[in-house]
C-alpha cells in the first residue's frame, strides 16, 4: 500500500479533562474528503459542493474542530492494541483520529451517500472496517463478539511476533485480521453490502478470556435521536466492551452521570446506567462546534462497563430492570402503589423497610443499591410465599 501523507494538527490539545494525555500530539492520516482544513466553513462548501445535505433525521450534526475530536480519542485511551466500534462515522472526521491510534476501527454508517465517500476516501486504509447498515438493526452481541475475536487474535499475534522484526509483525497482523473469522464467529458485518447481521450467533462466540487482552471500545458522536435504544443495547456488553465514549446532548449526559437520588430528572435510566457501568462525565461540547449547529450542546461521556460479576448482585437481572422500568412508570408515585399488582402493597412495604427505606418511598428516592435489595427482598418473599403454597 502507498503510504499515506500524515500531517500533525498545528496546536498542542487543550486539557478538557483530568485524565493524563496519552499523546503530546496527534499524527492525523490526511484521508477524509472535507477536512483541509477542519473548520465549520470548509466543512459547509465541502457538503455544497458535494451536493450533500446534512439529514436531520439521522442526526447529522458533524464536529468541525479538531482539537475536539483529538481529545475525545484521548479521553477515550484508543491505544494501537484497541478494536474501536464508531457509529455515525459521517464525514470520517472522528474516524480519522481513530484511525491515527492505529487502532482497528469497524464504523458503521446508515447514510447511503456517505458510506459511498467513505469507502471511497479510505478504500486504502487496512485497519477501517465500513459496514453499511443501521446499528440498531445489526445484532450488536454478535458485532462486538466478531470485535473481541479480532481483539484476541490480533493479541495472539503480538506474542507470537513479539520477537520478529517489526515490518515482518505488521504484515502478518494485517493478513489475520484480513481474514475471516473461524465459522463458529463469523457473521454479517464483514459483508459491507449487508446491513443485517444474523442473530443466531451470540457472545459467548467470542474468544476465551484470558486471551483478549486487547480491548473493544465504542467511540461515538451518536446521532440524538438514538441515544437510549444504543445504551441500552451497549450497557451490558461489558465483560466484553471495556468502555463506550460517547457525544450525547449536555443535559443528557449530566442526567446519566449524577447518581444522586431525588433529584428532578432522576430517571429509569440513571438507575440503569450506574447498575451497568461507571459513568464519567468528560467535557462539554459547545454546540458552535457542530455544522449545522444543533439546537443544543453536546458532551463527552464515557462509560465504563462493568463486568457481571462486578455489578450490585441481583436475582434475575431482567426482573430487576423490569422492576426499575416499573416503579418509574410513575415516579412520583409511592413504590408501594406503582408496583401493583405485581406485589402487594404490604410485601413492597416489608421490602423497602428490609433494606433500610422508608415504606412510602417513591421510585427516585432510590440508588441502585437500594433498588437491588428491594428487589433481593421481593424476590425472596415471593420464593417464601410460594414455598409456603406448597408446603
Ligand atoms: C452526529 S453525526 C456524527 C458524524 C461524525 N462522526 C462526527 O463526529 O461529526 C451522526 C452520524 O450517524 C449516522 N447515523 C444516524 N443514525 C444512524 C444509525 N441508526 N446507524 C448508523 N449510523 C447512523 C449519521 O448518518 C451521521 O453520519
């Protein structure tokens, strides 16, 4: 392959976070068709010219600032041992800072006009993956099962080359990572023209785990309106997925990261949020950074996904986000009430006071270990309950 030009960005990043920069500066590819320069006006007469118009309704809001894009991939740590999932890649601006890591990246893009300009801009670039679909219509547990397996056997390989010459351990990283999986992971994704993935490969597909030492992130400017489907499709991927950074709107971000119970916009998804990972709120994003500019700021935020075994322990995860989901559907309302006629009001009673919380408590008077034992409690009087039936 023709090696690509590299062209450095001319300031050094700006600190938006405490988190310690991996690089001093980044080396970008100079790939991506409307970057020279990455500026909200070049941005603007590239898609003119281009005859491209930003769809609302896929969220096109396209980050025009560098530096933005190059500290997301630093507060995301993308290190060249990382599988990357992007979704939206867009213009291919994020993925180009991806793709200076020298991270494997698989970005998937619905925009049937883009992916055209985007396998045709990096049609030269080994590590980018394009897949050509919705990503809430792919089967998520197997795309990231297809990520872990790329991860492990790239892993595999920096063992097994740790000793040859440099130039010898590239091509053959290439060449695997090039080939298709083995049958039992293999799936849709890797067929571009597909936007389906089949469902009947699962996780448990992927690589054991002591050999993934590579991690699969997802790093993403998400498109708006998807926002809560995709988290919760990603949320409880980890075990696999190491961390997902993501572009979410501002008020958002701060909804998911604070913990704090009680507070006006406490919602299902808080609770969720913190059962599944811990999230960290990283810095804003003004929305004069995006063209066109959206009618409110953006933020980063990472999530890090916590295995299963280190989550509060419940008896039956879906019960227990039925039970969230449940007791939400009227917040305001007392648990004892909302969760009829699954419980009765005195079993809710006797389980709210079992872990230490008022009787007439309401759904967002709760943090997620509070909700786990009330869901331990109910779960366990109901097992007593039906025992004694029998008995
Ligand atoms: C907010 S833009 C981000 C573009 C670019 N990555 C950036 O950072 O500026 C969202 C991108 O997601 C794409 N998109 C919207 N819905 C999608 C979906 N369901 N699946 C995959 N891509 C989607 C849009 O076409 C668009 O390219």
């Amino acid at each position: 392959m023709e090696e690509q030009p590299r062209r450095r960005t001319d300031e050094q990043p700006r600190r938006r976070s405490e988190e310690p920069l991996l690089k001093e500066d980044f080396e970008v590819p100079a790939v991506g068709w409307m970057w020279e320069p990455n500026t909200a006006a070049a941005t603007k007469s590239s898609l003119k010219s281009a005859n491209i118009k930003a769809k609302k309704s896929l969220g096109q809001n396209f980050c025009t600032d560098d530096q933005i894009l190059a500290d997301i991939v630093t507060a995301a740590r993308v290190a060249p041992s990382d599988v990357v999932i992007e979704v939206g890649p867009g213009t291919g601006n994020l993925t180009r800072h991806l793709l200076a890591t020298r991270a494997r990246v698989l970005a998937v893009e619905k925009d049937d006009t883009l992916i055209e300009r985007l396998r045709e801009e990096f049609k030269q670039v080994p590590n980018l993956q394009l897949v050509h679909g919705d990503v809430m219509r792919l089967d998520l547990k197997a795309l990231v099962a297809q990520m872990a397996a790329a991860a492990a056997a790239a892993a595999q390989l920096d063992s097994q080359a740790s000793s040859n010459e440099p130039q010898q351990e590239q091509q053959q990283q290439q060449q695997q990572l090039q080939q298709p999986p083995p049958p039992e992971q293999q799936q849709q994704p890797a067929d571009e023209s597909s936007s389906s993935i089949s469902s009947s490969r699962s996780s448990s597909s992927a690589a054991p785990a002591k050999q993934r030492r590579r991690g699969v992130k997802v790093v993403a400017n998400l498109p708006y309106n998807i926002t809560k489907e995709f988290l919760q499709a990603m949320l409880p991927q980890g075990g696999v997925v190491s961390e997902l950074s993501i572009m979410i709107q501002e008020e958002v971000a701060h909804r998911l990261v604070d913990p704090t119970p009680g507070r006006p916009d406490y919602r299902a998804m808080s609770l969720i949020t913190h059962y599944y990972s811990k999230p960290v709120y990283r810095f804003l994003i003004p929305k004069e950074k995006y063209f066109p500019v959206p009618g409110v700021d953006g933020a980063l935020v990472t999530f890090k996904l916590l295995p299963p075994s280190k989550r509060v322990q419940v008896s039956g995860e879906r019960g227990f986000i039925s039970l969230i989901n449940k007791a939400f559907s009227e917040r305001r309302k007392m648990m004892r009430n909302t969760l009829q006629p699954l419980y009765t009001p005195q079993q809710v009673e006797a389980a709210l006071q079992k872990a230490g919380v008022r009787p007439d408590a309401r759904a967002q008077d709760l943090d997620v270990e509070q909700f786990a034992a009330v869901y331990n409690n109910l779960q366990a009087e109901q097992i007593a309950a039906v025992s004694a039936v029998q008995q």
